[in-house]
C-alpha cells in the first residue's frame, strides 16, 4: 500500500513541528496515528508486531497511554476509529509486576486468564489487577473476601489497629497492677513471716531465760541443801578487803560473825578437819578441806570440838565462839581459800552456795 508520507530521512512538511505556530497559510490539524501512518524506525524506538496484531515498543509513552486507559478506557480521536495502542516489550519481559497495576492487567494480550498452576494468591493479584482504582491497595485476604472499596478496608485496618492497641495497652496496665499487687503480697507476707521469727525469737529467749533461771534456782537450792552458815544468830561486823590498822596485812582477810562467847559453829560442808589448835593472831582455828581442795578457817574459838583428821558433815558442830587471838571482841573469824591458796571474799563464796549471810 502506498503511503503520503515522506521517505526514510526527509521530514514531513505538511504538520508543524511541537511548540511551533502554524504558518500564515496553515492551519492546526489533529493527528492521529494508525497502523498505516506509522513506520518502523530503526534504531532504538523499533516497533516489531507481536500477538493479535498489537506492537510492543520500549518508549516510555507507552507508560503514560496506559495509565491514561487504565483510568479513562480507551482514547479516541473524533470522528475516526480507536486505534490500538501499542505495548513496551519491557513493560512485560522485564516487569513481571505489571499485572498489579490498576487497569492495566487486562490490556496484556494473553494475560486474561490465569495460568491452571497459579496459587490462589495470584489469581487473587491478578483479580485486584484488572479491578478498578478503587481497589488499589487492598491485600489479597481482603480481595478475597469481597472488598472493593480501598478507603474503607484502610479505614477498618487504622481502627482495627487502633482496637488491638488499646487492648495491648489495657493488658499491659492489668500485667502491671498484677505484678505490683503480688509484690506488695509478698512483701506483707515477708513482713509477717519476719515479725513471727521475731516474736518467736523473743519468746524461745524469754523461755530459755526462765529455764535457766529456774534451774540456778534448783541448783541452789541443792547446795543450800548440802550448805549452812556457820552460826545460826550473828551480825556482820567486818567484811572481806576493808583497810585498816588492827589487821597486820593493812586489810581484813576474811567475814566477822559477832555472838556471844560459847555460841556453837558449824561445819558450813562436808570436809575432813586439816588442823585444829592455837594459830598466833588467830586465836584457835580450825582448818577444814573440802572435796574440790578449798579450805575454810575457823578463827578466834573458845574451844575446839574435832580432831586433826576427822571428816565432819554439813552442819556438824566443829567449835564455840571465843575472843582468843589479835579480837576486840568475841565473833568468829571466817576464812576461804581456793586449792591454790589464794584468800576469796566468803561473803561471795557463800552466796554461790545459796547462802545469804
């Protein structure tokens, strides 16, 4: 067929280049191109015929005369027919993505049905391909569940999210009302655990207190049992470690019992008599050993009742009160002294043997 339009190099003079005025006898005239109009160029912008007569080309126009079919369907020129509009061979071979434009899957030559072995998520895609615009940005679970208006199912997701956001805040709150309410819990019941501990620290000390207490008592009461003071009816008059002149030492060495003279002394425990006889500044004096070693002197004595040797009990009478010796008067002069010798105050000696002169 031939064709008006000028050979391969030449330009055609009867349309004015775009952006220049028509000349002063031209006039605009609407151009619309068709199959017969437009030749192969070579080069870059070569247009080659594929399936069911529609060309494929590489320029980016194609893009936007999609895009503009997608929206508005296809374009016409007045009163001609609608022309087919050629596809980029890219668009398809490089951008397998181009289903999921709005509008656009359905242009594709071929791309109509969806392949047998195709997921149910891609015909699903391929579904919300040729849709229209209004379902642009819809997910797959949302198309398949017959939404089609995208503003709403964006709007459902903000207040769905919205809804699981203030469900997380309010369990995160009651987590937190709940691990605090269980360590206040705890920390009471640490509190009262500690104040039972203490108070059943404080009864088992008060109890092992009177324990002992009762069992000194016991204790005592045995030794006095076994222990007696040496007269029955006396008065303190001197105690142990008081200074003064009339004791040769420069101080008392032991407890004056002041009686009258011929009051009887007893054996304070039982013991085996060391000496009995005149003792210088003592006076007569009676020495008794007891078990443990100690030795109790009996000073100042009228008279003497036991021997060298003899073992007396408790509460034995060993002598009479005198004033014999370095006295200003009669009393009895007692004495204790530990296994080593060394003098002991008898005042304290006694009242560990539960005895109260």
């Amino acid at each position: 067929m031939a064709s008006n339009e000028p050979a391969f190099g030449t330009s055609a003079p009867s349309a004015p280049l775009y952006g220049d005025a028509p000349g002063e006898n031209e006039s605009w005239e609407e151009w619309d191109p068709t199959e017969e109009s437009v030749r192969s160029v070579r080069g870059r912008h070569r247009v080659a015929k594929q399936r069911g007569g529609l060309a494929r080309s590489s320029t980016v126009l194609g893009v936007g005369v999609i895009a503009a079919v997608g929206a508005g369907g296809m374009a016409t020129a007045q009163p001609r027919p609608p022309v087919s509009i050629s596809l980029p061979d890219s668009l398809t071979d490089n951008l397998p993505g181009l289903g999921s434009l709005p509008g656009v899957g359905g242009l594709v030559p071929g791309d109509d049905g969806a392949d047998a072995s195709e997921s149910p998520a891609a015909r699903a895609d391929q579904k919300i391909a040729g849709a229209p615009l209004t379902m642009a940005g819809l997910s797959t679970s949302e198309a398949e569940a017959g939404v089609t208006d995208a503003g709403e199912a964006l709007r459902a997701r903000i207040l769905h999210q919205a809804e699981q956001q203030k469900a997380g805040a309010a369990a995160e709150a009651k987590a937190a009302a709940q691990k605090a309410a269980a360590e206040q819990a705890a920390a009471e019941a640490r509190a009262k655990q500690d104040a039972a501990q203490a108070k059943a620290a404080a009864e088992k000390k008060a109890a092992d207190e009177a324990a002992a207490k009762k069992a000194e008592e016991k204790r005592l009461a045995e030794l006095a049992a076994s222990y007696s003071l040496p007269v029955g009816s006396y008065t303190i008059t001197s105690t142990f470690g008081e200074a003064g002149s009339m004791w040769s030492s420069g101080h008392h060495t032991g407890l004056d019992f002041a009686a009258p003279t011929g009051t009887p002394i007893k054996a304070i425990h039982s013991g085996t008599v060391k000496s009995a006889g005149w003792a210088g500044a003592y006076g007569y004096r009676t020495v008794i050993a007891l078990d443990d070693g100690s030795e109790l002197w009996y000073c100042h004595q009228s008279s003497l009742a036991v021997t060298v040797g003899q073992t007396v009990s408790t509460g034995e009478v060993v002598g009479r009160v005198g004033a014999t010796g370095n006295v200003t008067g009669p009393h009895l002069h007692l004495e204790v002294h530990a296994p080593s010798g060394t003098g002991l105050d008898p005042m304290a000696w006694l009242q560990s043997k539960g005895l109260t002169p």
